[in-house]
C-alpha cells in the first residue's frame, strides 16, 4: 500500500530491453534506499515494483509488458526521472490516501497554468472515466496524492504548491505528458454500486 506522499525524483540510469520485458535501474537517494531488500516495493510514478537488485544506490526493477503499455513507464528513457514512494508501514502517517500502486489508465495534460505561488494543471481522460473523478476528491496522479479541483466533460484539474512543484515531476509537466492516474478505490466503488444498483432498478 502506498499514501500517494511522494518521498522525491530519482534518475532512471538505465534501461535494459528485451522482448516484451525491461529492467530499469534507479539511482536513490540515501533517505529513499534506508533499508531497501530485495522483493520490497517502490513506486515509480505511482506504478508499484519490485526490487529485484541492490547495487549500492543503483537498484534494479522488472517491468513486463502489461505494465510497460498501460503507463508511462514504458515511454521513459535514460536520464528521465521518476516520482518515489517506498511502500508505507503499519503504523506510518497516511497524510494523502490509500493507494494500491496499480494505475487506472493514462491520461494527458491539456494545460498548464502557472501564476507565482502555484501551478494549476488541467488533465483529460476517457469520457467513460470521468464518472470517477470528483470535485474535492481524491485521485493518484504519477504517484502524488492530489485533491481535484474542477471537473469539466472528460477535463479535470489540480492545484499545486510549491512544495509539491519541487519535489515532484509535476514541477517540470508540459502540455502533452502522458500521467499515470489511479482513481481512488472509494469513489470507483460507490460510482459502481451506485450504476449497479440504477440498472437492477430499470430492469425490474
């Protein structure tokens, strides 16, 4: 389980191909590599995976092909930077919320908004999908814990401050970027149940 409270950026130094399967070595940080074994789960832009090597700062991660062509992990290159999050403990603060780590679908930024003390970001995504995004709700975007802020059609934003624009990807973001979204379990939930519930009704 992860809180969506991302620790940093780390630098994917490389990326070793082979069919239909990768291998990406991250640099950490010696804050973020504190007591890392092998089998431990990081988030790399909000995708949970496993630590399948340690090399001083230098760890390995597997990434097979489901998870390379349903995020964004597969369009990255030598020298891009990734969000981290370790894997949250029992007994750790929760200052975002609860996230699994298996991203919902891709999304895009549609718009950039910068003023002096913030940065606002409009995203779009499936029209079908937008049913589970809420003004004021939760949503995991590239890892971060970020609450929404407008909804329009397939479109929704998010305001973000300073600190979040330093330690995160979202500081560097441009029109374009492909964002891995994972909606909040919640909401998926009661927006599930609550169509469920409307078509039983219809039908009887």
């Amino acid at each position: 389980m992860f809180t969506g409270i991302v620790q940093g950026m780390a630098e994917v130094v490389a990326i070793k191909k082979k069919d239909k399967f990768q291998t990406h070595t991250v640099k950490l940080t010696d804050e973020m590599n504190h007591g890392l074994a092998i089998g431990a789960s990081v988030a790399h832009n909000g995708c949970c995976l496993t630590v399948t090597r340690i090399e001083d700062d230098l760890i390995d991660f597997d990434l097979m092909q489901a998870t390379l062509a349903l995020t964004n992990l597969g369009s990255l290159t030598e020298g891009d930077s990734v969000n981290i999050e370790r894997a949250a403990k029992f007994g750790d603060e929760i200052g975002g919320h609860s996230m699994s780590g298996h991203i919902s679908l891709v999304g895009e930024v549609v718009e950039v908004i910068d003023s002096p003390n913030n940065r606002t970001i409009w995203f779009e995504i499936p029209e079908d999908k937008i049913k589970y995004v809420l003004a004021k709700g939760y949503i995991g975007l590239d890892g971060c814990s970020l609450t929404i802020g407008e909804v329009e059609q397939n479109r929704f934003s998010v305001h973000l401050i300073p600190e979040t624009l330093e330690r995160t990807l979202f500081g560097l973001r441009q029109v374009g970027d492909q964002i891995n979204v994972e909606f909040d379990p919640q909401t998926q939930a009661i927006v599930d149940t609550v169509e469920r519930v409307l078509a039983n009704k219809n039908l009887a």
